[in-house]
C-alpha cells in the first residue's frame, strides 16, 4: 500500500534530470549578428549601402543573448568601411571640382590670348594697356602724365571675347567711374572671372607694364617687337589679388625690384597666357630671374622653362 513517502517520491524528478527551466531549449543562434558581420565586410566592395545595413542589424543584434561579438564586428566594420566610402566621395569630388576649375582657367587664358590676337590682325598693334580716347591715335604714345582714371585694356578685348553689346554701353573719352562707365564694372565678364567665384565681376587678369614687358604705358607694341620669341614672353598673369576689370590698373615691371605676389593665395601655382596664345601653370617657386626674363620681350635673355 502506497504511502506519503511514495507519494513525495513520486513528485520528484527522475535521477539525471534537472526541473523546471531545464526543458526549455538552448537558445538558438543570432542570424541577425552573422549578417552584419557579413554586410560589414562586403561593404568594403560593394558600397556604403551594405555598411549602413550592417550597422542597423548590428544595433539590433548586440541585444540578443548571443552573437554579441559578430554583432560588434558587424557594427565596427560596416560603421569604418561606409566612412571610407563617405570620405572617399567627398575627396573624389573635390579632384574633379579642382580639375574643372583648371580646365577652365586655362581655357580662359587661351580665350583672352586668342582674342589680343585677333586685336592685332585688326589694328596692327596688341591692344594698348588702357583704353584710348577718340581723339589719341591707337599707334602713337600718349604722353598723359596721369592715367589712374582710365579703362583698361580688358575693354579693348570685349568685341572679340563676344561682349561687343558691353564694349558699345562704354563712353571711351570718360573715366573708368565716370556715371556712365562706372555700372558697366558690375557686369560679369566670364573669361575674367574667377572659376570659383562666378559671380564676382573683379578680375585677377593682369599684365605686366613698361620696362620691357609685353605691354607699354605709353606706347604700343607690334608681335614683330616681341624679340625674345612670342613663347618666352609673358602676356597675361593671374594676379595675387583681384581688381575692378573695367579699370586701368596693372603691375609695374621693375627689372631690379621684387615681383608681386601671384596666383591665388591658397594655391601654389599661377596661370600666364604667354605671346603665342600657349598657357602655362607656374609654381610660385620660381626663379625670380627666369621669371623676369618671361616678362621682358626684348631682353635678349635665354629664358628657361616655366613650367
């Protein structure tokens, strides 16, 4: 006859077995952690998409019971490779932006050396430094002491850079500023202008005057004056710093004395358009004398390369 001991014995598990939460399955494994280690490390080949992915199930994941680690390295690689992307994006970006901009700076250049060009076919002459007034001859000097107030040599250009409805708005016997000269310094020229402020009508097209150099303040200067070679003389430079482009105002040429600072300040390089309509990038490291050679048209110098 059974009795309360028995029943007691009954009630208790078999030998080798363990109660309650015991019969419960292991826990099963984290799916969610092997694919964002996997998305991780094909994020590498195949984009930011696939580290973006990794890195939400990765979030997801590390919540789980197991499969915390592969979570992490999940998290960890998806996070880095679609940085990489990212930065790598914005530095691809960059180069192209920079390799437009000098594409067109040089073509620029090439535009204004080809339109002083066709000046010259027209007149006989390179265009004069400032603008003359109807009643001074193109080929003779002018002997004005002052020409501070003068327009520059950029508006003899406008006919032949396709700006002649500009070039007609212009009173050439008044001053640069004079009223109605003045407004016209607001009007964008393209090939003036900087590629990375297009909207900003100052220049930093200049030339170099007298001494020499490829343009004269008093006179006029003929290709056939060029006597060191059209391709070792410098035409037009990027300046150091921009000016009204309506206005007569260019960098004196001192043989003996110091060169103004060229190109634009964060950058290494400047642009000159030489004699023969070629354009060249030149490191603001250049010898000084190769330099002033370049600028002179008669020196008589052997210039070394620019570039």
């Amino acid at each position: 006859m059974p009795t309360d001991r028995d029943d007691d014995r009954d009630d208790r598990p078999p030998p080798g077995r363990r109660s309650d939460d015991s019969d419960r399955p292991p826990p099963s494994g984290n799916g969610m952690a092997a694919a964002a280690l996997i998305l991780g490390l094909m994020s590498l080949f195949f984009g930011p998409l696939a580290g973006v992915l990794a890195v939400i199930l990765g979030l997801v994941a590390v919540r789980k019971p197991t499969g915390k680690g592969m979570a992490v390295a999940g998290l960890i690689t998806g996070g880095l490779f679609t940085g990489a992307w990212v930065c790598g994006s914005f530095f691809a970006v960059g180069l192209v932006r920079e390799s437009a901009a000098r594409r067109q700076t040089s073509n620029n250049f090439k535009q204004l050396a080809l339109a002083a060009h066709n000046y010259e076919s027209a007149y006989g002459v390179m265009p004069a430094a400032f603008v003359r007034r109807p009643n001074e001859s193109p080929w003779q000097p002018v002997n004005t002491p002052d020409l501070s107030d003068r327009l520059g040599w950029r508006v003899n250009l406008l006919p032949y850079l396709e700006y002649e409805n500009v070039y007609r708005q212009f009173d050439t016997g008044k001053p640069w500023d004079a009223p109605q000269n003045r407004p016209l310094a607001d009007v964008v020229v393209l090939p003036y202008a900087d590629t990375d402020a297009r909207t900003d009508p100052s220049t930093r097209v200049r030339c170099f005057l007298d001494n020499g150099a490829m343009f004269d303040s008093r006179g006029t200067v003929r290709m056939v004056d060029v006597t060191d070679g059209t391709s070792n003389t410098i035409l037009y430079v990027e300046g150091g710093d921009k000016v009204t482009w309506t206005r007569f105002q260019e960098y004196k040429f001192d043989p003996n004395g110091q060169l103004p600072a060229l190109g634009k300040p964060d950058k290494p390089t400047f642009w000159v358009a030489m004699g023969d309509g070629s354009v060249r990038s030149v490191r603001k490291s250049v010898n000084p004398a190769t330099l002033k050679a370049a600028i002179t048209r008669n020196g008589g110098e052997v210039t070394p390369p620019l570039d």
